[in-house]
C-alpha cells in the first residue's frame, strides 16, 4: 500500500473549514485541472458524491467519488473511483485556527507489480496532492490566492542535474543523444513514436508513451535549441510536468562528459517551489538510467567501430 500524508494550517475556525470541505463538489473542484459535474449532497454526510472529469494532453479521464464516513467538524473519509482513499481531519488550534490533515492511501490488487504501481503513483501525484491541500485552504479561508511575488529574477523552480563520463568523443556522444527516439527510450517506462526530424535538430519533435499507475499518459517532446557538439534542450509535455531538459558536451581526456539537467517550476502560489522540487528529486532514476543508457550505447559502438 502506497501513503501520501501532509498537513497544512487554515487560517478560519474549524466550523467554517467543515463547512467548505463537506461539500464534495467544492472539495473535489480543488484538484489541480478537475472539473466536477452531478454533484449529490446528503444530509448527513454520508454518501454525498460527484462525478468528477479531467483532461491531460490530448487524454480524457473520469470517475466518481463518495464520501464514506463523515463526524462533523472531525473527519470526512472519501473514496475515489480512482483507487485513492483520502482521509481528510480537522482539528482546532488555540489560536482559533484549524490544522487540517490529509491522508491518501491507495493499492493495487495485481500480483507481482502492484507494488511498484503503487510507488510510482505516489512519486507521480505527490505535486497534484499538495497542489489540492493549497486550493483547499484558499477555499476553505474564502479568499482567492495571491500570486507570490518572486525576487527580480528569481525563479520558482526545482533543478535535477546528473553527469556521466563515456569513453568516446564528443561528435559521437551528441549524435547518440541528438537521435531521441533511441536517447528517450532509455528512461524508465518511457516508449518514444512518431518522430519527426529537422535537419539541423530545432524543431525535432516526438510522443512520448508512458503510465502512471495503471492509467496510460502520453505526451510530446521537441528540441528548442541545438548547438552541435555543445548543446541540446528539450522542452516535455507529459501529463501535469513540463520540465526543460538541457544536455549538454564537455571533451574529458579523450572522452566527454555528457551532463542533463532538468527544470520545473510550478506556478502554485505558495507552495510551488516546494512542487517543483519534489517533481526534481523524483526523476533522478530517470536521468540517471537515460544517461547509463548512452554510456553503454556510445561506448559498444566504439568497441565495434
């Protein structure tokens, strides 16, 4: 079983909190890009529900949510058709504040990988949730939230860099990355189609087919800016990510030490440096096995050739 818990601080009452959070189509309207439809209030609580939407690149995606237990003032529990089970408790502070906690649990019941399924959803929809605990705030105080003024040029972002060392020289290193249908299938779970190649490599674009849980995501990447022998970055659209890969050339002693750096910056106020650099560190295995993958590729080739 897969866990996500964090907590955040509502500046209002505990009545006020309740009363925003118990109505399930406000509550599930917080979710980053969901819209929800048939929403179905009961008097106690207890099997409220809504029919909840979601649309990501070109996919579209539904399901349903039910409220399952409900203490006024305490505790919603809330199941997604989804899979998640979001356990949601209000609890006053001194101050007359409310501490409000969440808990998401979920599991796949499929033998051998469902255990990593669950890792990899968590990984994948650890921004999406602390996202959603910031719009819960924001409703639940009742006033929109202000952007958070960044320093002059200052970026809201989090930075993954990773380098690797092959035996082979630069020209041979930049051909293997250039070719993307060969470099980006060398992530984790990532299969590459439909490519589509310019002859100087600005412009160069592909899909790329991947899955976060057991749901199947897709997504496009194109080259922004290639200097051969010295520099390529990719701009990624995948799912809620749209990170800025730069990879660039270092000649090392008759080698080249090829480096990758990805970049997000999440537009979330108050929270969207925090976003941005979970999505960072939860990618490392993903450059590391593109670049261990162009190693062994480069390096083969010049044993051949």
């Amino acid at each position: 079983m897969a866990r996500f818990e964090d907590a955040i601080t509502i500046h209002a009452p505990v009545e006020q909190v309740y009363d925003f959070v118990k109505d399930v189509g406000k509550l599930w309207a917080c979710h980053p890009d969901v819209a929800v439809r048939d929403v179905v209030l009961t008097p106690e609580g207890v099997g409220s529900h809504a029919e909840w939407y979601v649309r990501m690149l070109f996919l579209h995606y539904e399901g349903h949510v039910e409220f399952t237990e409900v203490v006024p003032n305490q505790r919603i529990v809330a199941k997604s058709s989804a899979g998640p089970v979001f356990t949601f408790t209000l609890v006053p502070q001194d101050d007359g504040y409310t501490d409000f906690r969440s808990v998401v649990e979920w599991s796949y019941d499929v033998p051998v990988v469902g255990r990593p399924l669950e890792s990899l959803t968590a990984r994948i929809t650890t921004g999406d949730f602390l996202a959603f605990l910031a719009n819960i705030k924001a409703g639940a105080e009742g006033v929109a939230p202000e952007p958070a003024q960044l320093p002059k040029g200052g970026k809201r972002g989090g930075t993954l860099t990773r380098s690797v060392t092959i035996d082979a020289p630069v020209e041979r290193v930049f051909a293997d990355v250039l070719a993307i249908g060969t470099f980006w299938t060398g992530a984790p779970d990532v299969a590459v189609r439909e490519e589509n190649l310019t002859p100087d490599g600005v412009g160069t674009t592909a899909r790329l087919y991947s899955f976060a849980g057991p749901i199947h995501v897709e997504g496009t990447l194109e080259l922004v800016d290639v200097v051969p022998g010295e520099r390529i970055v990719a701009k990624v659209h995948f799912g809620p990510e749209n990170p800025l890969w730069t990879f660039t050339f270092e000649p090392r002693e008759g080698g080249t030490l090829l480096t990758g750096q990805g970049e997000w910056h999440m537009n979330v106020p108050g929270v969207g440096k925090r976003l941005a650099t979970m999505e960072a560190n939860s990618h490392g295995e993903f450059l590391d096995e593109m670049l261990a993958g162009a190693k062994m590729r480069v390096e083969a080739a010049a044993l051949v050739g």
